[in-house]
C-alpha cells in the first residue's frame, strides 16, 4: 500500500523534511514573522508529499500530471522562501543552502518521475488543462481508448 515510500522521490522529500524540521527548529518562538515564514515551508513540504502519494495511487494521466504541477509550484517556493527567512533577519538562512541544492536533486529526480507517466492512460480533462500532448480541447474520447481501465477503476 505504501509502495510510494520506496521511490527515489519520496526518500528524497523525506530528506528535505528532515533537513527543514531541524533548520525550522531554530526559527524563535517570538518572530511571528519567521513563524510565518516556517508554516509556509512545513505546507509546501508535506504537501509534496500528499501529492506524490497521490500521484503514485493513479494511472490517470491528467492526475498525475495535476499532482506533478502542484509539486513543481510547491518546490519552487520552497527554492524561494530562503528569501523571507533572509528578509525577517533569520540566524541561520545559511542553513537553508543545503535545503536549495537537496531540491535541484529533487528536480532531477522529478523529471525522471513525470517522464515514467504513460499519455495514453487518459481521460480528457473538460478544463483542457491536463490533456496529453497532441490532445486538443475539444478532442472526443472514445470507449475504446479506455480500455486501460478495470471495470471496477475508481481512479477518476
């Protein structure tokens, strides 16, 4: 069930959280600022986490691809925040040096995750967002394109 947990990935975000628990341990109690700063860096790691989790649990295309994009967006402010704790006169936002080259490796790790993820398990997205390349906004998906899928599929 929670194969998840053994991809490259995931034992790498569980190495940023590691790493940023024990840097946001250092964040003092009486900076609402920093206080701040460390609840926007704890949601943007947990929820790289429920995402790859997500993502993992699918074979949808679009879901995936949905989760992908959330975990890009939470990975990069996560690449940014150094910024506020350097801003808000953080102690240690030397620290967060190792946070920064722990996410390129994850970044590397991510491009070989998204390119495992097969376009031809699909459901066109009505939002026309997360179409698999080549698939218009209005492309009208037939039954046998969904022969992917067990009866008993609850993936979307």
């Amino acid at each position: 069930m929670d194969k998840y947990r053994e991809t490259p990935i995931f034992q790498k975000s569980e190495e940023l959280l590691q790493t940023l628990r024990t840097i946001m341990d250092f964040i003092p109690e009486d900076n609402g600022f920093l206080l701040s700063t460390k609840e926007h860096i704890l949601e943007n790691i947990y929820t790289i986490q429920a995402k790859l989790a997500g993502a993992h649990e699918v074979i949808l295309w679009d879901i995936k691809m949905e989760n992908a994009a959330l975990i890009r967006k939470c990975a990069r402010e996560l690449m940014v925040l150094q910024h506020s704790l350097k801003m808000f006169d953080f102690a240690e936002v030397e620290y967060y040096k190792i946070v920064r080259r722990q996410l390129d490796e994850f970044r590397q790790l991510f491009r070989e995750w998204v390119a495992t993820f097969d376009p031809k398990h699909f459901v066109v997205d009505e939002w026309g967002l997360f179409n698999p390349p080549g698939i218009p906004q209005d492309y009208e998906q037939s039954d046998d394109e969904l022969d992917f899928l067990d009866d008993d599929d609850d993936d979307f």
